[in-house]
C-alpha cells in the first residue's frame, strides 16, 4: 500500500515528519485538519496517512498570519479565498522552518517548543476557565493563577484576553462536538438527525450553554472581530438545524413553519432545561429525556399533524 504515493518522498511526510519540519505540534495539525484549515491527508491504512507539501505550506501560512493577529476563523477564508482564486496556491515554497544544524540553532528550537507548549498551556486554559465563568466573568489574572506564571507571560502571546477567546472558541466547540456531529452526518432522515443533535448536547449540557453564553457576549461587544465570532458561532449551531427542519417540510414531515424561528426555539428549550436544572436538582437529563424529546420533536410534527 501506498507504493505509488511515496515515488517521491520528497513529497509526501508522515505526522512525525510534518510536526518536525514545521515545528507544530501534531495535536495543532489534527485540529487544523478537523476545522478545515488544511486538507484531509491522504491515507493509505487505518493508520497511515501521508501529507503532502501543500501541508507544509499553509502551516507556514497560518503561523505567519497568527502572528499578524489575524484569528483562526479568518485565516481559514483567506486560505479558502486564495485557494479558489489560484489553483496552485500553495505549491510554491513558504518561509518554512527547517531543523538547525547548529547548537546555536538547536537552542532556538528548543526555545520555540517551550514557547509554543506555554502558549498551548494558556489557550487549554483560557478554554476551560471560559467554558467554567463566561467571557466576562474570567479574569487574565484568573488565567495566569492557574497556570503559576506572570501576566507578562500572558501578554508575551496574547495581546488581550480578547485574543485569546478568538482562538478559544473553535477549540471548544470543536472538543464538545466533533464525534456528535461525525454521527448525525451519516444520517439522512431529518427526524432522527435532530433527535440526535439533542442526544449530543444532553450529556455536555453545561458546556453547550456556555458556548451560547460566549457567542451572546461576544455579539454584545464594541469590537467586531468578537461581534463576528459569536454570530458565526452561535449559527455554526442554529444554521444545521434550520436546515433539518427545512428538509422535513420539504418531505412533508413537519408543518410549513419558519425553520430560523424553529431552530432558535429548539436551542432555547434545550439551553433553559439546563438552568432548569440548576433550579431543582432532581432534574436529570435521563430521566426527563422523552419530556424534551416531546416538545422539541413533537411539537414541529404536531403542527403538521392538526393542519
């Protein structure tokens, strides 16, 4: 397997090799790769997967633009924007950094890696403290205290704790969900596909409610970077919906109703059983399951049903 993708080597890396010649750590690639700001890698066994120099390329892209300040979510669109208008974007050769030779150069590498596992260290944080207290309610120094360093630390990678919550967001959200969604993408029947999307958030209802949290405040603030990060967020969550209640009026399974109002009134029950449970604790989401699933599912079908 895989003889005639490695014809030339020079081409193609395993993990290992990519994570070494670009200095990003193969748990940041995975994540690239997930929120689509690399292409899939070529596999060629359960196991084995070949990336290619174009992998190479955008990594040097995104490193240099995070540096330029510019977040995640909009560097995904400028890859996207250069891709569509250049097909060979990204294949000629970027600023890449390559293994030192020299002790000198060894000692800068290390720096780097310290560097880059710090930086990590506050964004796992950053995610955890704002999934826990809001936006608002989290504090730099509350950051800086759970990891014992300085706030000098924290604005040596992050110039406000704004920035931080830009790169935050998708990783959270991406945590929560990916293998929720992985299941609801190979079912076809819209019905069972919001039954599922439900089953999903149920067991991290907390954390699906902070999110909301996070999204309301950031379209409630003065800058628009974080304006423009809770809208798309808050719709990465409303827009699949909207578009399985639409697909169950186009096949007659649910009454001619606005799928927008539909798919915002289906978050809100979902996200005020949460503060429902914070007001009487003998509420489970196990035990009141077929409750939700009556109101959420039922109630679009019942519309259908007395028409």
């Amino acid at each position: 397997k895989g003889k005639g993708l490695m014809e030339n080597k020079k081409e193609w890396h395993r993990i290992g090799k990519l994570e070494s010649l670009s200095n990003v750590p193969r748990r940041t690639i995975h994540f690239y790769v997930k929120q689509e700001l690399l292409h899939k890698p070529k596999k060629t066994g359960k196991t084995m997967a070949y990336y290619d120099s174009k992998h190479l390329h955008k990594l040097s892209y995104i490193k240099s633009a995070k540096l330029q300040g510019l977040p995640l979510i909009a560097i995904k669109q400028k890859i996207a924007d250069l891709e569509s208008s250049n097909q060979n974007a990204f294949t000629s050769h970027l600023p890449v950094t390559f293994k030192g030779q020299n002790p000198s150069d060894r000692k800068k590498r290390k720096r780097k890696m310290a560097g880059k596992k710090t930086r990590e260290l506050i964004l796992d944080a950053g995610s955890s403290l704002f999934r826990e207290k809001g936006y608002k309610a989290t504090k730099i120094s509350d950051i800086t205290k759970s990891l014992n360093v300085g706030k000098g630390t924290f604005y040596f990678y992050f110039p406000d704790k704004k920035a931080l919550l830009l790169e935050c967001v998708p990783r959270i959200f991406f945590d929560l969900f990916s293998k929720g969604w992985d299941r609801i993408r190979n079912v076809e029947d819209p019905l069972r596909r919001l039954e599922l999307r439900a089953e999903t958030v149920t067991p991290v209802l907390k954390e699906f409610c902070a999110i909301i949290q996070l999204s309301k405040e950031a379209m409630e603030d003065d800058d628009q970077r974080l304006q423009q990060l809770g809208r798309k967020t808050y719709l990465s969550i409303c827009d699949p919906i909207e578009s399985d209640i639409k697909k169950g009026i186009e096949l007659g399974l649910f009454a001619p109703i606005n799928p927008k109002i539909a798919a915002v009134f289906m978050i809100g029950i979902i996200e005020n059983f949460y503060y429902l449970q914070t007001i009487d604790k003998t509420f489970h989401p196990t035990a009141i399951w077929e409750d939700i699933r009556s109101l959420i599912i039922n109630g679009i079908r019942g519309l259908k049903h007395k028409e």
